[in-house]
C-alpha cells in the first residue's frame, strides 16, 4: 500500500484520507488514541502528516479492520508486544516450512 504515496515531506488530511481510504474523522480520532501518529500544525493551523504518519496509519487500519484488534489491542501492538509475537510466528512458520522441505 504504502508504494503508492507520493514522495513528499508532508501531507495535508485530505491527501492522507485520499491515500489511506480513511474519513477525516477517523483520522482526527486516531491521533488522540495512538500516540504514534503526530501530524504538526502549519501556520494556519492545518495538519500535516510526515511519511512516518502515513506507515503508522495504514498499520493500525490493517490491524483495526483487517485483523479485528480492538484500539487497546492495537495500542500494545504498537508498543512492541504484539510485533515480537508476529516476528516469532513467522520466523517459526519459516522453519517449519524448510523442515518440511528437508523431509
């Protein structure tokens, strides 16, 4: 997903909801729960969102819609807990599959 965005150092909400498929709302919801989205303030006032924001976005939209999480369950996903475990499984998955090669 995240090979489609424009290269640029900012992006306003408008372009971020037209990249990510998200209301404005949404957005604006987000950013008060997941501490890691944290758009600046241009000098009128209008948000906007770096390329880091933009990755951050589209993994809590995978983790929110796609994987059913919940926010808390998203929240301690973010914070590391849930990645280690992704990392594991699929290191495991990739082991079992050369052992199953070797057979």
């Amino acid at each position: 997903m995240t090979e489609n965005i424009p290269d640029r150092m900012f992006y306003r909400i408008k372009e971020v909801c037209t990249i990510t498929g998200l209301k404005p709302h949404v957005l604006r919801y987000w950013e008060q729960e997941f501490k890691d989205i944290k758009p600046v303030k241009s000098s009128k006032g209008q948000r906007l969102y770096k390329k880091k924001d933009l990755d951050t976005i589209f993994t809590i939209k995978k983790l929110l819609y796609e994987k059913r999480f919940t926010i808390d369950g998203a929240k301690k996903y973010l914070t590391g807990q849930g990645r280690l475990l992704d990392e594991i499984k699929e290191e495991l998955t990739q082991i079992v599959e050369i052992l199953k090669k070797g057979e």
